[in-house]
C-alpha cells in the first residue's frame, strides 16, 4: 500500500471554519471560556462601532496569561485532542473555540497575552491566508501591539483578544441601522452570558466569582431557579455515578407568579416566558450548556412551567454528553435519561400542585363565590353561582317570565367567556391579571352603596352578610379596610 500525505486547503478549511453556526453570543461566551479557565477574576468586553471601517470588538481578562509558546499553540487549529485529560475546571475541548468562534464573526483575529513581564501577540488575517493559501499567522512587534485599541485595558497579566473587520458582525461601517444592530446583539450577548454564566458571577461555583463587563456595564446573573426566593422548592438531589464520576440532579419548583415581586417576575418575564424555560439546566464545570428541554421525557406544558432540573457533571464526561463545539448541545448518558425518567413525573406533579393548589384555594378561601368549578368525567366547566346573593336578589325581583330571560342570558355568558384569548394573555403575563384596579374612596362607597340598597331590599341581608358577601368580589377583595369602614357608615 502506498501513503500520501493530503493536507487541508488553508483557504477552504478556514472558510469552512466560519460557518459552524455561532452566534455572536455563543462566539463570546466561547472566549469567555478561556478566560475563565485562565483563572481570570475580571472580564471586559469592548465594542466600537467606527465609520472609517476600523470597528472592533475585544475581550479582555485579567487571568495568568500564556508564554510565546502557549500563545502560537493556542492560534493553532485543532491545539488539543479532545479525548485528553484536562483539569476539573477547564472548559475548552477541542482546540478549536478561539479560532472559530472568531472567524464566525470577524476576518482579523489577534491575540496579545502578558504573562510574567512579558507580551507576546499573533494575529490571524482570513484575507492573507486566502490569499497565501498557507495557515500563516503573523507577529505584530511591540510598538504595533501599543497601537491596538483597548490594548492599555490589558493589566500586568492577563490575556486581550481583538475581532476586526467584523464582516459578519456589521453590514456596514458606514451604515447607521448596522450601528443600531450591532449594539442590539450586544444586548442579545449581556443576557445570554448572565445565564450562561451566572453560577461565576454570583461566586456560587466553587466560590469562584467572576466579574462580566461590557462597554463598562457589569453584567448581573440571571438565576434561573429563583433560589433568591423563598417560595422556590428544593426537592430531593439525585446522584448517578457514570465511569466514577458524579452527575448530580438537583429538581426545583419555582414559585407562583404571585409569589414573585414586579421586579422579580419583570427580570424573568424580560428573558423568556415560564413555559419556554422550563426543563433541564447541564451544567458541566459550572457553565451552562443546554437549557429548556425535556429530552423528550415530557412535553412543555403550562401545567409543568414552574419545574427545573439542575444537571452537573465533570468536563472528563464530555464524550458521554456528546458535547459540540459550540458547547450549545448536551445529550444526557442512558443512566442519566433513566434517572430523569423516575424523578420527573415526581416533580411534575409537583409543579402541577402549585397551579391547582393554588386554583382550589382562590375558591375555598371565598365564602361566596360568584364563581363556582365543576369537575367531572365530562371535564371542567365554570359557571355562575346561582345561589349567590346578588343573583338571588336579582331574580327575586323578577317575574317568572323574566326569570327565565335572566337564566338564559347567564348561560349565554358562562358560555362566551373567551377562555382561549384569556388563557393566551395568562400564560405570557400572569401578574397583570393580579394588577390592583385603581379605585377612589368616593367611587367604592357609591358601589358599595347601590349594592347593599339592592341586596337588603328584600330584607335577607343585614351588614355582617353583606361584608362576607363583597369579600369575595373585586374591587372589594383588594380594598378590604377601606370597605369594611364603608360597610360600618352604611345606614
């Protein structure tokens, strides 16, 4: 047999490199990574839009930095096989999230890194190497490295690392909606990486805490089990031990919407719906992998929104999770799925009881509910409580024929409640259904007055059956001091 050596088209492979489908969040948090595993403490991202085609973006760390050495290693394609051991808190893999991550926003990529008084800096430029066809990297001298924007942000150590020529980035230098677009993607990258990243930058892994900047606004975590919260369930962790290493599977359930303050419900509300994050969280090192799914254990469901999974497991299980380039796909072990599998209808369950708990509570805490639930074989329906006061009163002023004209029209209500577009609002904003109605003591007296004219008309209601009967009706439920001082004047 005979051997040929056929080495990779530097021109194609590397336009090939661009496409792997990052996301300029998920090229950022990808440099992050590196940062982080560089034990950095500080984190700066800096964007600069310029006109004159000399926009850039660059990452700056305050970590251990990297030799000459290290450095032309790191610009390597493919610098490491992914099937070696690293340390427990590394977060790279294949070599590869530096180079592609960049390429997949910029043609210009330069590295300057300090380590030990010294600096050192390479730079990829996509328009040499295609026009080389050679995987040429060059080395800008030190007065070229002090000409680099930012480049007096990089402390004592630490590692910058500089996009320009950000074609994928910008659709245009010159163009002011490319501007506009641009700084609306850096917003789209402060959420992510406050997800992505947020058990570093409260210190809650491993006590490490790590500080995210960008254009000099410090990112702020975003928890997505609300552990902050009182209300938030911890249920029992799960251990599954996979080639001597711990997966560890912690269930939460968040609290009810009405549970949450307005600045609390608004901050989770601002980064998706409850619906949508739902599911499983994999964490591998403490970073965020994959979020909001089931695995198709369980369907997404309204009934199942509040239920969280947090997943943790060691980089050394990368190959058991499938984990890709971009670090954006995680597939769970067989004993992982199984283990899923026993412990999530326990936490479904659970996340359904607080909807219903809650649902059965709002009845039996009214003594005389205007509405009243049936469940049965045939299924759930809601109707008017037809022995409540104000219906009773109503129809007894009624002839016979009247009386049933008035029946006819509460079915016809019960009947039109638009329980879809009720059911839609609901599921996307909650607590507006809960917001208090504005009301003045003048227009509350007179309601409750016309009221209590109406319902003791007849005889059958004295003060203390009236206050019960408006307790359990708005807007008196929301104001009930000021009502039962009302109620007290009445004549």
């Amino acid at each position: 047999m005979q051997e040929r050596i056929l080495s990779p088209n530097a021109a194609s492979l590397s336009q090939s490199m661009r496409d792997l489908g990052y996301s300029l969040e998920t090229a950022i948090a990808d440099l992050i990574d590196n940062s982080i595993t560089a034990a950095a403490e500080n984190i700066h991202i800096f964007l600069e839009i310029a006109h004159s085609g000399n926009s850039c973006l660059a990452i700056i760390d305050d970590g251990c930095g990297m030799s000459e050495e290290q450095l032309l290693e790191a610009m390597r394609p493919g610098s490491r096989d992914p099937r070696e051991k690293r340390e427990a808190d590394d977060l790279g893999r294949f070599g590869l999230g530096l180079k592609t991550a960049s390429f997949s926003q910029c043609k210009s990529l330069t590295v300057v890194s300090r380590k030990d008084g010294k600096i050192f800096a390479a730079q990829w430029d996509l328009d040499l190497l295609n026009s080389r066809n050679e995987w040429v990297v060059t080395i800008p001298s030190e007065a070229g490295i002090s000409k680099f924007p930012f480049i007096e942000e990089l402390g004592k150590c630490g590692t910058y690392v500089l996009w320009q020529k950000l074609d994928r980035l910008l659709e245009s230098d010159a163009h002011e909606h490319s501007k506009t677009n641009a700084y609306d993607k850096l917003a789209v990258v402060e959420k992510h990486l406050a997800l992505v990243f947020h058990r570093y930058i409260t210190g809650d892994y491993k006590k490490r805490k790590v500080a995210i900047h960008i254009n000099g606004h410090t990112v702020e975590a975003f928890d997505p089990f609300c552990i902050s919260n009182k209300a938030t369930q911890l249920l029992q962790e799960e251990i599954v031990r996979i080639d001597g290493q711990e997966v560890r599977i912690q269930p939460y359930i968040l609290p009810h919407h009405s549970k949450l303050s307005k600045k609390e419900y608004d901050f989770y509300r601002s980064r998706s719906d409850f619906v949508s994050n739902q599911g499983a969280y994999v964490y591998r090192s403490g970073r965020l992998m994959a979020w909001g799914d089931w695995f198709r254990l369980v369907p997404k469901s309204e009934a199942t929104k509040l239920a969280r999974v947090r997943i943790d497991f060691a980089n050394a299980l990368d190959e058991r999770w499938t984990i890709d380039i971009k670090k954006s796909r995680a597939h769970p072990p067989y004993q992982v799925r199984e283990k899923l599998r026993q412990i999530i209808n326990r936490i479904t369950e659970q996340s359904k009881r607080v909807h219903t708990g809650r649902g059965n509570r709002l009845f039996e805490e009214q003594e005389q509910p205007l509405w009243v639930r049936y469940s049965d074989r045939t299924g759930i329906r809601y109707a008017l409580n037809r022995d409540h006061p104000l219906v009773q009163t109503i129809e007894n002023h009624l002839d016979a024929d009247s009386r049933k004209a008035f029946e006819d029209v509460l079915l016809v209500m019960e009947r039109s409640v638009p329980l879809e577009a009720i059911y839609a609002d609901y599921s996307s904003s909650p607590q507006s259904f809960e917001e208090k109605a504005e009301i003045s003591h003048e227009e509350l007296k007179e309601k409750l007055e016309n009221l209590y004219m109406l319902v003791s008309s007849s005889g059958a209601q004295d003060k203390e059956s009236f206050a019960r009967m408006v307790r359990g009706l708005k807007p008196f439920s929301e104001n009930r001091d000021t009502t039962q001082k009302i109620i007290e004047e009445l004549a």
